[in-house]
C-alpha cells in the first residue's frame, strides 16, 4: 500500500530536481523515491553494521577474547589473492 507524503522543498532544490528529471526521462516523484530508498539502504545498512560492532566490541569487553594479529595477517594475506575467506573467529 503505498501512503503520500509531502515535502517542502525550496525553489533552487525544485528547480534542480525538475532539470534533472528532465535529463533522466523521468519523473521528479521518481527521483525522489529513488533517492529516498537509497538513502534509507545506506543508513540501515550503516546502523546494521554499527549494531554489529558494539555487539563485537560488548563481547570483547566481557570476555576479553580477540582474534590475534597473526591470524588477521594470514586472513588480510588471503584478501589480498582474491581468495573467498570469511571473517576470523
């Protein structure tokens, strides 16, 4: 279901948005939801991996357990082949 929502935009922004969407054969609703959804993919993806993180940096705090520089080295090395490698543990 989709729900409209208004934005006030400013007219160097409207103008901008309007010759883009020109250029592009394009609508400005669709530039606007395009850019839109993209934001909100790099933003959760970004609170996603910041929750991942302090979740890591959490258990380290509590347990004190690290992955060793030699193991990280071996698994850079490997990053570095094009080898597929996962994560340390």
């Amino acid at each position: 279901m989709a729900t409209t929502q208004g934005i006030k935009l400013d007219d160097k922004t409207l103008s901008r948005l309007k010759a883009l969407a020109e250029k592009k054969s394009r609508s400005s609703h669709w530039l606007m939801r395009t850019a839109i959804e993209k934001y909100l993919d790099h933003e959760e993806h970004y609170e996603n991996e910041r929750s991942d993180d302090m979740a890591r940096w959490n258990r380290y705090l509590t347990t004190g357990n690290a992955v060793d520089g030699e193991t990280v080295e071996n698994w850079l090395t490997e990053l570095t082949q094009n080898k597929e490698t996962s994560w340390p543990k």
